[in-house]
C-alpha cells in the first residue's frame, strides 16, 4: 500500500509554480522511496512521515518526491528497514526496530532503567551520538529521532499486576523487553507491528507491549486489559542513505533535515498529546484499566537491575559507554 503525498493536479500546480520561479524548466524530479514500520496510516508515527514527505515536496517545488509504503506494504521485515536503507532499497526509513542491528538502542528498551520522560530525554541526548557513529559505519545519516509513551502491558487475557504475566505469551519489541517478560514467568515473542493484529486474532499471543497512542490506535478492540505498568520506552529513528542525500543539492539536503527534525519532534509530542484522551476512551468502550503499584515498580526495578550489567557484557564497547553514562545521569 502506498500513501499518495499529493494529488496529481497539486503536483502539476507545484511543477508550474517551480518554472515560474526559476525562469527555465526544472531537471527531472529525485524520487527516493521510504518505508515506515507501522501499517496503520492514522497512527500519529506515520502521520509525521507524511507530513515530512508533503513539506519536502512543496519546500523543493517538486525536485524531490518521496513515496511512503506502510508496514507491511513491501517485502521488509521491520527489523531490516536498517540493511534496506543501507543497501538504498529503500532511501528513507523511520527505523524503530534496529537493536540488532544498531545494538546502542538497546539501552534505550533495557526495562525499568528508564522511569520517566525526563530520563528519556535526558537518554536521547546521550544516546545521540553514539547512533549517529553506528549508523554512519554503515553509511547511513540520522535525521531525526522521536519516542512513544511509556510501554506498558496490554492483555487479552486477564492482566492486572506483575504476577499475572506468569504463563502469559506477550509480544514485544526488543530482546530487552523479552527479558522482562522472562523474568516474570511470561513466554516473549518479538514481532514487527505488522503481524501483531492477526497474531492477537489468532491467539498466538496474549498480548503485546505497547502505548496508547502507538499500537493502542490499531489493536484495542482485540485487547481487553491495560496494566499500565511502565516497563520501557522505545525510540525510533528517521534515516538516510548517505550516498542518495550527497546526490541532493545542498539547499534540498538543508530542506530534508529540517523537515525530518520538525516532524520527529511533532511525532512524540503527538503520541503524548493523544495518550491520556486514547486510554480514557478505552475505559470507556469497556477495558479494564488498572494502574501500577509503588510496590511493583520497585519489585521490577531490583529485579531488573542485575541485567542492565549483564547486558553490557555481551555489547560492544560504544553501547557500554553510553549506558555507564545513562546510569549515571538516572542514578540507577
């Protein structure tokens, strides 16, 4: 499936204004190719990426066209949007599977290290850098970054504490998410957004982690719990290949990574505007809400700790460093 960023008379609109501007015809337009995780175009991660694409168009009167295909749309998995990127594929990606591939975001899923959104904040911005080495190894640019909400827990079955995840298979999307889920007696199944609906149908999996206003929009009717147990945050990063952004004029790369920060930034804020209204309409449609107890989070947070050490052992010095100064600045 693919989103149209225009109708075809805007875009010959757009083609007209250009000549005009410029007094002589345009070269032929760049068309790069994106690919976004989510399936669902009403999802605010997605919407952002649209409004990118559209702004970017206009901004270059045409001279740079970007398709967007929805999870799911094309023969990636979510977790190879980075090698698809990296191969040009695809040119754009927003990446939000990349922990093994790129593993330094790992540290931003290490459940209960991070506590709030202060924190997550504070986490971007150490974390920052470090990406952009890894992802530049493989000669890909970062543009952007944005977060969701805390994940918390969603159920078709009975979920309402800690303890009932014992028995339960719960979808995530991290190896660091899974954890949690193994340590409190549940069976994790990583899966990209895609195939998390039919799974739920299906029963393959009893419920998943996510937030209101991420996997919520889509899942909700197939969900009958919400144990708003704040177990991790999860990033997502807008990127480039770099050799398809060298080919761009200088003023269309300065008009793309302007965009790309802007709709970032739109996306969180976004997701967290949406939250509270989303979860109190569920309420209201008839799933169970139950919030997390002071008790539990400490319960999680002692129980976890152990594994933020060993998940620097078996990681590369870079996602070491960045989590020693994650620690640190958290005090955990």
């Amino acid at each position: 499936m693919r989103i149209s960023i225009r109708q075809n008379f805007v875009a010959a609109c757009l083609v007209l204004a250009a000549l005009a501007f410029h007094g002589k015809p345009s070269q032929a337009a760049t068309t790069w190719e994106c690919y976004v995780y989510n399936p669902v175009a009403t999802q605010p991660s997605v919407q952002a990426v649209v409004h990118m694409v559209d702004e970017i168009k206009e901004k270059t009167h045409g001279d740079l066209v970007i398709n967007v295909h929805l999870g799911g749309s094309l023969p990636i998995k979510a977790d190879g949007i980075t090698a698809g990127v990296q191969d040009s594929v695809i040119q754009f990606g927003d990446d939000g599977f990349a922990t093994g591939t790129i593993p330094v975001t790992g540290i931003l899923h290490l459940p209960m290290l991070i506590q709030n959104e202060s924190e997550m904040k504070k986490a971007l911005e150490i974390v920052h850098p470090y990406l952009d080495a890894a992802y530049g190894r493989r000669g890909i640019e970062v543009l952007g970054q944005y977060y969701y909400p805390v994940q918390v827990i969603w159920g078709r079955k009975k979920i309402e504490s800690l303890a009932d995840i014992k028995g339960l298979k719960l979808r995530v999307t991290s190896v660091e998410q899974g954890e949690f889920v193994r340590r409190f007696g549940g069976v994790a199944l990583t899966m990209g957004s895609p195939d998390v609906a039919a799974a739920l149908d299906r029963g393959v999996v009893d419920g998943a982690f996510t937030a209101s206003s991420g996997g919520g929009i889509p899942w909700h009717d197939l969900l009958k719990y919400r144990f708003a147990f704040p177990t991790s945050w999860v990033n997502s990063t807008y990127i480039v290949n770099e050799d398809a952004m060298k080919a761009l004029p200088p003023a269309t790369q300065a008009i793309v990574r302007e965009a790309a920060t802007k709709w970032a930034a739109w996306a969180s804020q976004e997701m967290d505007r949406q939250e509270d209204e989303l979860t109190k309409q569920f309420g209201k449609a008839g799933m169970v809400l139950t919030d997390a107890k002071p008790e539990e989070i400490k319960e999680a947070t002692d129980k976890m700790r152990p594994y933020w050490d060993e998940w620097a052992k078996h990681h590369p010095a870079d996602a070491r460093e960045a989590l020693g100064k994650l620690r640190a600045a958290v005090g955990r």
